[in-house]
C-alpha cells in the first residue's frame, strides 16, 4: 500500500476499481499537502488581482452565475467570490471538498458530483471555469458536450491547464535546477505518490500531453465558437515574484495555459 493511502485511509486501487475511481483516490491522498504546493493556493495579493483580472478579461466586470469544475480545495473559487460571482463549485473528491467548505462556508454552493456528468438543467451557467482538470479527463468527448449544455447562450468557458506529460530540453533543465534547488533548501519533497501518478497518467485520454490546440480543435467540434488564449501568463507571473527560486523555476519548467472559448 501506497504512503499515501496509508495517510489518507482511502483503500489501494485494486482490480475491480475503475480509472476514475483511482483518480479520485489519487487527488484525495494529496488534499492535504495541496494548498502547500507552489501554484495551487493563492499565496498573494498580486496573485489574486492577477486572478481578477484574467477572471474578468474573460467573464466581464459583471456578477455572474459561474461553476468552478474540479474546484479541489476551492482557489479558483476564492478568486470567483471575491469579484462578486454567485459560484457552484463541483468536485469529487471528499477530501478536497471539504477544505473548500472550511475555506468558504456557504457563500457558495459546493457540490459532490462528476464533472464528465453534471446534473444541472440545460443553460444554467453564464460561466464556467476549470483548473487542471481537463488533463486528468476520461472522456473530454462527453464532458465538453455537458460543459456546452449547461451554459447559456453565449456563455463562457474558461479551461486553465497544461501540458504535463512532455518538456522541452529547456524545461528539463529548469525542472532539474528546480529540484536541486528545493533539496538544497532542504524544503520536503513533494507529497505526491509517484507510482499511483505513473500508472493513473498512462490511461489518460491525454496521456500523450495536452495542448492548446488539441484542446481548442476538440472545443470547436463540441460547437465552441470564438476559441481564443486567455493570459494565464499574469497569473504564472505573480506567482513567481511571490516564490522561492526553487517554485519560481517549477513554474517555468511546464507549458501553462488557458483557452477561452464561448457558446455561440
Ligand atoms: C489538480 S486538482 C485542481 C483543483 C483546483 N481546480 C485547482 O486548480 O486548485 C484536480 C481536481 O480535479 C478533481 N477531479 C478530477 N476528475 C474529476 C471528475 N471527473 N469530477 C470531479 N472532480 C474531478 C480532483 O478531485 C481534484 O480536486
């Protein structure tokens, strides 16, 4: 057994479980280290108005009805809230949940549930927003299709991701001065269970890497119009002038994204 099934008492993948059920178990075992890792929680004030602002580039200045998809721990919710969205927030992690709760209580709604099978009525949402989700996807067929049924018209979809399968040479050499650097600063190795990750990533459906324009092609057959690049770069940004050098250099060493894309 896993350290961290052990720690998060959740069982060990075994036979019958499916790839989902094991991604699930993967993310509940690092709840608890998350918001500790560099480029989860919002660590500033320059974070979060760089947050305002591509929220807001993306949605517009006005409240609206948005769901967080995959909220984890509830950031990107945090963000929501403080421009003064009304925000279902969805994930399937108990673990994860229930940090997001203690986090916002009930200024927003925060929901259990499939983000590949969504419960809510046709053409709920203005927007919809989702983090590091996209990549871990079963189906992105399916779940695009009910991401498109529960916006409005001409509602807006905001996906933040990355590529986290492949780097290029230069960001194999940031990657390793970022990991010389944290073992240096003597800072605790990142909780993640290395094994589980491995055998979970090679059944992903985008277990060959995700792109902007992988993602972008998918998004227009679903009948997404208007596909453009949202600037995630603000955000990438703050967070570096808030980090040590060791996170500052992790940051770079992966390709970071966002897309935006509207319901026509
Ligand atoms: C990398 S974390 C990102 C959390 C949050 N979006 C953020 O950026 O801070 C991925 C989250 O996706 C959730 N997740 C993965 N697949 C999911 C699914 N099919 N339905 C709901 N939640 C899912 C996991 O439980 C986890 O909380």
């Amino acid at each position: 057994m896993s350290d961290s099934s052990l720690s998060s008492g959740l069982p060990t993948p075994g036979a019958n479980y499916s790839l989902k059920e094991e991604i699930r178990t993967y993310w509940s075992g690092r709840a608890a280290t998350f918001d500790s890792q560099v480029g989860h929680a919002i660590k500033s004030d320059a974070e979060l108005a760089a947050f305002q602002s591509l929220l807001r580039q993306s949605f517009g200045a006005e409240p609206r009805e948005v769901l967080d998809l995959a909220c984890g721990t509830g950031e990107i919710t945090r963000a929501l809230l403080s421009l003064g969205h009304k925000v279902t927030a969805l994930d399937f992690s108990e673990e994860m949940l229930a940090r997001a709760r203690a986090k916002h209580g009930d200024r927003a709604r925060i929901l259990a549930g499939d983000a590949e099978r969504l419960l809510d009525d046709d053409g709920t949402y203005d927007a919809l927003v989702t983090r590091h989700l996209v990549w871990t996807l079963t189906d992105p067929e399916a779940a695009f299709a009910e991401w498109f049924r529960v916006l409005k018209p001409g509602g807006k979809l905001l996906v933040i991701d990355g590529d986290w399968i492949n780097r290029s040479w230069l960001q194999q050499m940031l990657n390793r001065a970022a990991t010389f650097l944290r073992e240096r600063a003597g800072a605790a190795p990142h909780a993640a269970d290395r094994d589980a990750f491995d055998s979970i990533t090679k059944r992903f459906f985008f277990r060959d890497g995700l792109s902007f324009e992988r993602l972008g092609t998918m998004l227009r057959q679903t009948g997404f119009a208007r596909i453009e690049a949202a600037d995630y770069a603000q955000v990438v940004r703050a967070q570096q002038r808030n980090a040590a050098l060791h996170d500052a250099l992790r940051l770079a060493s992966s390709t970071r994204f966002a897309v935006l894309a509207t319901k026509g």
